[in-house]
C-alpha cells in the first residue's frame, strides 16, 4: 500500500450507539485472528492493514464490517465492528450503527455487495507475497494505482468485477476475496496466499 493511511475519507452519520450483536461476528473474529497471523493483513503505520465484512442477511443491504485503525495486536471484540446501513457515495456519508468509525474501505464493500448479490463476504488483505507473485496465477488486477478508499478505487474495481471474479488485486495496494460466506473467502484467500509461500 503505497499512500499513507490517514483516515476515513469520508463523514460518518452514527444512526445508533448499538454495537452489532450477531452470532456471525465470532466467525469474524476467527478470521482476524487467521489474517493477523499469516500477515495477511500486516502493521501498517501500526494499525490493520486490511478489513473484514460479512452481509447480515443474504442479498440486503447492511453488512458488519471491522472499524477503521483497528491495532493488529488487539484481539477483535464486538466494539471494534460496525453496521453499516446504507452508503451514499455523492454525499460521501455512511449511515452505521456503533461506536467508531468503519473501515476506509467501506465504500468498497458497499459497492460489491450491490453489483454481487450472490457475495455475502468480503475480506481485504495487504499480502506482500500475493502482491508481488499474483501474475504467476493470472489474477486479475485493477488497471491503475488511485488512493484508498476513495470513489476512484471503489469504480476501479467495478471496472473488472464480472460475476465470475472471487478474488483480485487492487493495483499496488492489497488483494480482495469474495465468497457466498466466511469460510470460502477466508480459505481462498489462505490457498491463494500458500501458492506463493
């Protein structure tokens, strides 16, 4: 990840103080323990470099997603998630429900969860062994480098998203999987991360 992080790159309208309680957040944290220690999700600037989603139901909008600079040595607990309700990208304001804010790449998520009604799960990572060996494997990546969290990143990947694409590369910045749940997006990525340990 070439830019340096420096916050959510948009406003945050805190629809309700209710730290999400779902029984899908263990499996989560599962997740981010696994993304923590393979280095998946490496310290940058020594927060998380990456991000986890799940859809709370299938196919509708609000999602729990991890919060924004969440510490790599922390364990997850359910203050560090939020729900995102909807995402308004001309306004750049996300409605959620919690007590931080949520991922910079929130947008992100919201976008593929709309244009991928069959994705339940979006795990983003910063893998350097996938960034610098993915051509080995002809995986698909964005076509140019653009900032984090931001609309350009967001088009970016739509540009190349078609219903056949389960994981890619954002140019110079980290990979995403998508699946139908937790388990796939979580074992693609750790398969894809193997090929090239």
């Amino acid at each position: 990840m070439s830019e340096k992080y420096s916050g959510v790159k948009f406003n945050v309208n805190y629809v309700g103080k209710n730290i999400p309680q779902f029984n899908k957040n263990k499996e989560l944290k599962q997740w981010y323990k696994v993304f923590r220690n393979k280095n998946l999700a490496p310290v940058i600037n020594g927060q998380a470099g990456g991000n986890l989603s799940y859809r709370i139901n299938e196919q509708e909008k609000p999602f729990v997603i991890t919060g924004s600079q969440i510490s790599l040595d922390t364990n997850l607990d359910n203050t560090m998630l939020v729900k995102v309700l909807d995402c308004y990208f001309d306004k750049k304001i996300i409605d959620v429900e919690g007590t931080r804010n949520p991922s910079s790449e929130s947008f992100l998520h919201h976008a593929i969860y709309q244009k991928r009604p069959d994705i339940n799960a979006i795990f983003h990572g910063h893998s350097t062994s996938i960034l610098d060996n993915y051509k080995k494997e002809n995986i698909i990546c964005t076509k140019k480098e653009v900032p984090y969290g931001s609309i350009k990143l967001v088009n970016s990947v739509l540009e190349i998203l078609d219903s056949k694409i389960n994981f890619l590369i954002i140019k110079n910045h980290g990979f995403i999987a998508l699946a139908t749940n937790m388990q796939k997006a979580g074992k693609l990525s750790v398969e894809i991360l193997l090929k090239f340990s």
